[in-house]
C-alpha cells in the first residue's frame, strides 16, 4: 500500500479578517478553515462538512469568492495566503484542524500558526507541539455534545486534558482555553474542568453562547438560551479564584465580518 503524503487537505474557506474571539480579539488574521469535525456540538454554528470547492476571498471583505477545487495542496494554500499582509497570524480553524496535523505539519507560511482547536485529538496534538505559536483551544463540556454517555464522558475529558498539556503555554507560545457558557452551564461542571487545564494556560474566557440565527445586536430576546448576566458573573468569580478568567463574546457577528 502506498504510504500517504498529507500534501493537501480539505479546506472550506480561506480568506483575511480579523480575529473576533479570545484574548486577541481585533488582530488581523489570514484564516484557513478545514473540513471535518470529531464532535456533535449542541451550539455549533460552522457547516464543516468538505464540499467540492473551497471558497477563497483574495480580497479582505469584499464578498467575492472564487471557487478553489479540494483538496488544496499546500503549494495552492501557500500562493492563496501570499496576498494578505500585515498579518498577527494564520489562524487554523473547522471544523476541527486537528484532524489535519499531518498537512499541518508540513506548512512553511512566513507567519506565526494560530490553532483554534476543540482539544480532544492528542494524538494530532503531539505533531504539532513545535508548530503553533498560538493555542485557542476550546473545553467542550460534556452536556454541550450530543449523544455522549457516562464512559464517553471521560474519555473526552482526559483527552482534552491531554490536549491542554501537549500544547501548553510556554517561552515561544500562549495557550488559553474558551468555554462556551449557555443556561445550562454548571459552577460544578466548570470548576474542575478548570483545575484541571489551568497549569497549562494563560487564561480563561468564558464566551457567553450567541444562539444560531439571532441578531447579536438584540441581546436579550424573550426566549433564550443565553445565560444570564448575573449568572456569567458569579462564574467567573468563582473561576478567579483559580486563573485569570475574563467574558468576551464573539465580536465578529456585531459588525458582519466573517
């Protein structure tokens, strides 16, 4: 059998923004976003299935998109990202990028690799210690995921866990985690979830959960489930007794940037 080379990969979208999550929030990132996804996301709002095509927006914020045939190779990736400059970093997205750590590996783009990942593939995560200069990795609880049960559970916690120090926080790169807080988001659940990851981390956010559909600009609809003010507040008290904890909601959606 012929050994596989990983020199393209399935990517949905390729296009410069800015960054609109997380600590560093307004920096100007080229983005590549990848097909796939490990997991079943209740608050999911990504199509991360692999089309045919990938859109690729060579100019930044103009709309037009010219269609890109899959898989990319890294040759094609390379000569896509050539326009975008003044970047902080190349943000690697999904779906989950992860599941392309081999194609990943291999990159040679001239600017620092930012991974937003889901943190629950550590055996993808060890080829890419060297690689990343950012980590955004999320910690999916497990009552956000579908069709999860009690012996999943545990798998997927200690495999993030993994994930968290594999990519740890250290002299040439920052790791900090995101968690997605809604209505259902436990104190108990958190916390040790939080414990578990914060030697590893930089710093916590808790991002406040944006339903699928809804216009951020009315934030308090009569019917959500959106955790309440107060609620997302004795959270992160609770959470400083432990790391740095902060509340940042996506800022992308409130002025229609992708």
């Amino acid at each position: 059998m012929a050994a596989l080379d990983f020199t393209s990969a399935p990517i949905r979208e390729v296009f410069c923004s800015v960054q609109g999550e997380g600590p560093y929030v307004g920096t100007r990132q080229a983005f590549v976003r990848f097909s796939g996804c490990n997991l079943n996301c209740n608050y999911c709002d990504t199509d991360f299935s692999n089309p045919g095509t990938c859109n690729y927006e060579q100019v930044e914020g103009s709309g037009s998109f010219e269609k890109i045939k899959n898989p990319v190779s890294i040759g094609q990736l390379e000569s896509m990202l050539q326009p975008f400059k003044k970047l902080h970093s190349i943000s690697l997205t999904g779906g989950e990028p992860l599941l392309h750590a081999d194609f990943i590996e291999k990159l040679n783009l001239g600017s620092p690799l930012y991974l937003e990942s889901n943190m629950t593939l550590p055996e993808q995560a060890r080829k890419l210690t060297e690689k990343v200069a950012y980590v955004s990795g999320d910690f999916k609880l497990p009552e956000s995921l579908r069709g999860i049960g009690s012996e999943a559970r545990e798998t997927h916690m200690e495999n993030t866990v993994e994930c968290f120090r594999l990519l740890r926080k250290n002299q040439s790169r920052d790791c900090f985690c995101k968690i997605v807080v809604d209505s259902n988001t436990e104190l108990e659940t958190v916390t040790p979830a939080v414990e578990a990851i914060a030697p590893y981390v930089s710093c916590v956010i808790l991002q406040p959960e944006t339903p699928i559909g809804r216009d951020v600009t009315n934030p308090r609809p009569s019917q959500s489930i959106q955790a309440s003010v107060q609620n997302i507040m004795e959270l992160q008290k609770s959470l400083l007794e432990i790391i740095d904890t902060r509340v940042i909601p996506q800022t992308h959606r409130m002025w229609g940037c992708l």
